[in-house]
C-alpha cells in the first residue's frame, strides 16, 4: 500500500508514518525490496517518515551492549547483496530533490542524541535497516536533508511488547498540493 502511494501519488509534499499511542513506538515501515520495484512518482516530496526494514546486514555480528545478534538478517544474504540493496535504496531517496527531511526509524525514550533520539538499528538488532555508519556517509555539509536514522524493531523478536505494539493504531499524514 505505501509503495503503490509513493509510486502514483505526483502532488505527494509530505508522508509520515507514526503511531498516535506514543512516541516510541513503532512507525510505518516498508520493506526494502518492495522500496525498490519501481521509481516513486512523488518527486516534490519534502517530508518522508518511514521505516525501511528488511535490509539485510550480514557484517553487523553483535549488539552495542557485546551480545550476538541473531535472525535472519545477520545471516544467508552476502555482503555484496546487502551493499546493492542498500544502494538502489539510496537511488531511490536521492531521486527526492526536494526532501528536506528524511526520517528513517523509531522514536525512543532513550534513543542516541546523536540521532535526534531515535534507536539506530545497531541499537535494536533486529531486522537491520540504515545504519548509523550509512548516516554518516550520507551526511555531508553540502546536504539541505535534515537525516534521522535508524530501521527495524525491537530486539526481542515475538515478545508480548512487540505483539502490542503491531496493534497499535497508527496513522499516515499526506499532504497533497493542488
């Protein structure tokens, strides 16, 4: 559903994804691999809000905190996978020559300053998306993009809190100009 709005949606200035119930909690999210099927039509967007989830990152082996990272994204995919699916996915935000701000991860109450208090996936562990090495390589001083970063979910796969919070009511803000 997201992928067909961003790819047929022309007048689309603005899209967030978030949750009304609270700040951390988890944001709309698409899948790299659908992210990357077909060239979005939305080239004035101005403000993206969206997870990318589902970026495999066989490099990344452990946690912050030193424990293992585990599931199917820190394994199978070859490094060379994960780099061209990173790629087409920066293809595809750097067609937006408008966007002034790009947020890409979860709001946390104890996210890292660094990123504007959102969990970078490194923090999670699970399902990496973006991380926090991509933000410093995507950020230059030439940039106008105001880059949060920072995808996937939390780090304790099929708990009661990650059931809870997959019914959460969420929203999704458009801003179509005429």
């Amino acid at each position: 559903m997201i992928q067909e709005l961003l790819c047929t949606a022309t007048k689309l200035k603005r899209f967030e994804g978030r949750s009304f119930h609270r700040d951390w909690a988890p944001m709309i999210h698409i899948s790299a691999k659908d992210l990357v099927q077909r060239e979005w039509a939305c080239k004035d967007l101005e403000t993206f809000h969206c997870a990318i989830k589902d970026i495999p990152r066989p490099d990344i082996k452990t946690r912050k905190n030193g424990r293992p990272l585990v599931g199917r994204m820190h394994r199978g995919d070859s490094m060379e996978e994960s780099l061209r699916l990173q790629r087409l996915v920066y293809e595809q935000l750097g067609r937006l020559r408008k966007l002034r701000e790009l947020v890409l991860g979860y709001r946390s109450c104890d996210g890292d300053e660094r990123f504007g208090g959102f969990v970078t996936d490194e923090d999670l562990g699970w399902e990496q998306g973006i991380t926090e090495a991509d933000y410093y390589s995507a950020d230059s001083p030439t940039s106008s993009s105001n880059i949060k970063d920072g995808a996937g979910s939390d780090v304790n796969e099929g708990s009661e809190q990650d059931e809870e919070d997959e019914d959460m009511p969420t929203r999704l803000l458009y801003d179509f100009t005429v």
